[in-house]
C-alpha cells in the first residue's frame, strides 16, 4: 500500500463491518507485523485487525523519515484507507511510543487504546543496562551493553550481532531455540534502528501529555520485563485518567507471546468493557 510516499506492507483480517483495531509493532529496524498479528489475530473473531510493517521495518520500504510525527500519520492514513473514524489503537515496546503518539496526537479517533511493556519517557532505560551486565544467562560483551538504547550501528551487520547478544534477556523462561527462530526471521534495517534510538528517543517524555488521553487504556507488562520495567507502565497508567494496569507475573518483555492465553483474556474484557466487542 502506498502510504505518505512509503511503500507499506498492511494485512487486515476479520469481519470489515466490525470494530477496528490497529496495532503497531516494536523495535524498529528489527520488528514486523508478524508479532502482532500473532498476538492480535485472534482478536479477528469479533474486530477488523490491522496490522503493518512500519516504514523502515521487516517488508516495508525504507523511506524517511523515520520520525514518531511520521509513523503516527502513516498509522493516520492507513485508518483512513479503510475508512474508519475512530480505531483501537495498540502497541508494544517502541509500538507503544507510537501507540501513546497517536493517541495524544488524534484523541478523538481513538475509541481505546491497548499498550504493552512500553514507556513514556527514557527514565527507567538504565535499568536496562543494568540488567544487561548483571544478567547470568549469557555473557554479554562491553560492546553491545553500550549501544543498548543508543542507536550506534555501522550497518546490519553490527546490529544482528547486537540483536543476536541481547535476545536471551527477553523472555522470563529463556529458550535458545527460539532466540535462534527470531534471528533467522529478523529483518535488519539499521538506519532506522539508528534513527529510532540516536534521534527520536533522546527527546522522548510523554509523560506531560498522558493526562490529555481520555479513552480507555489497558497498560500490561510483564512482571520480569528487563527493558521496559513495571515502574515504567506504573506511570502510564498513574497519568492517563481512564488507564489500568496488568501485571504478567510469569513473563517478560511479552506477555502477549509467554501468556497468550491470559493475555487475550485481559485483552477481551477490558475491550467488551469499552463497548469494543461485539
């Protein structure tokens, strides 16, 4: 799909006269639609699941700019290509960045919104790092410790190594196997990993704004979650006034992949509160 001069690769499933919901997936330069449509598909029972390859990421082009202002209006125009007024707006990780942006951004289109393991500002990041050097499940060289959140790679090749480093830290039950499954499956765009983390998130702090969100907001992350901590979704859901927070106690940064049962459960009521399922 043509969006905002990108090319944009969106897959849309579920009933075409029921609720919409768009999800924005994380990790620029290294994430795809394929979490989220694994995560959200089974929402297509009773939505219109949207999900995409942002500009700059898995099978999209590589067309900047790779701001928050842009992403936030190609997620605009694809809610307008297939002509809802209002959406559900989701997202995990850096999608959470985005998800919170266009609900500041366009808050009477979003009719509610869904966030996981995400922040709003950059505060708790050191934790990260910290985290990263302490962890025994690997030994984690200097090198990449350094770039974690900065966005300093000579090319894809650098940030595979970097991804492949920094994989075992992700889920709460470490399997190797499928760290290897998501490397094989990773595409890389370093330029706008390096965009993403060098230019965006240095200014970064919507933490001013959240009280301007008056939609609904489910805010979950997982209790063990080592990039985006439970302090970070504390405050997500302290400032936006209609916001809830879920703690996945056994899960890491994706509760939607480590307890997807529990997670569409959570998901589904909160959405039938909203009105949201029909």
């Amino acid at each position: 799909m043509r969006i905002n001069g990108a090319e944009l690769v969106v897959e849309a499933f579920g009933p075409t006269d029921a609720p919409a919901m768009i999800v924005h997936h994380g990790a620029p330069g290294l994430g795809s639609r394929n979490e989220p449509k694994r995560s959200f598909g089974p929402f297509a029972d009773r939505m219109r699941v949207i999900v995409f390859d942002a500009r700059g990421s898995g099978e999209s082009s590589d067309d900047e700019p790779f701001t928050h202002e842009q992403w936030v209006a190609d997620v605009d125009a694809i809610r307008e290509h297939f002509g809802y007024e209002k959406i559900v707006m989701a997202g995990g990780s850096y999608g959470g960045f985005i998800a919170l942006e266009y609900a500041v951004a366009h808050p009477d289109r979003v009719s509610a919104l869904v966030l996981r393991d995400t922040a709003a500002d950059t505060a708790h990041d050191h934790l990260a790092v910290e985290r990263a050097r302490n962890t025994d499940r690997s030994v984690i060289p200097e090198w990449v410790i350094e770039r974690i959140g900065t966005g300093r790679f000579a090319g894809n090749d650098q940030l595979r190594e970097y991804w492949r480093a920094i994989l075992p830290l992700y889920d709460h039950q470490h399997d190797p196997a499928k760290d290897e499954a998501k490397l094989a499956a990773t595409r890389f765009h370093y330029r706008t990993h390096n965009a993403a983390f060098g230019q965006n998130m240095p200014n970064y702090d919507l933490k001013p704004k959240l009280p301007s969100i008056t939609c609904p907001t489910l805010v979950t992350v997982g209790r063990h979650d080592w990039r985006t901590p439970v302090a970070a979704s504390q405050v997500i859901a302290d400032l936006v006034p209609d916001g809830r927070l879920v703690v996945f106690e056994k899960s890491g940064h994706s509760p939607q992949l480590e307890e997807p049962e529990l997670f569409q459960q959570v998901v589904r009521d909160f959405l039938a509160e909203a009105g949201m399922l029909r």
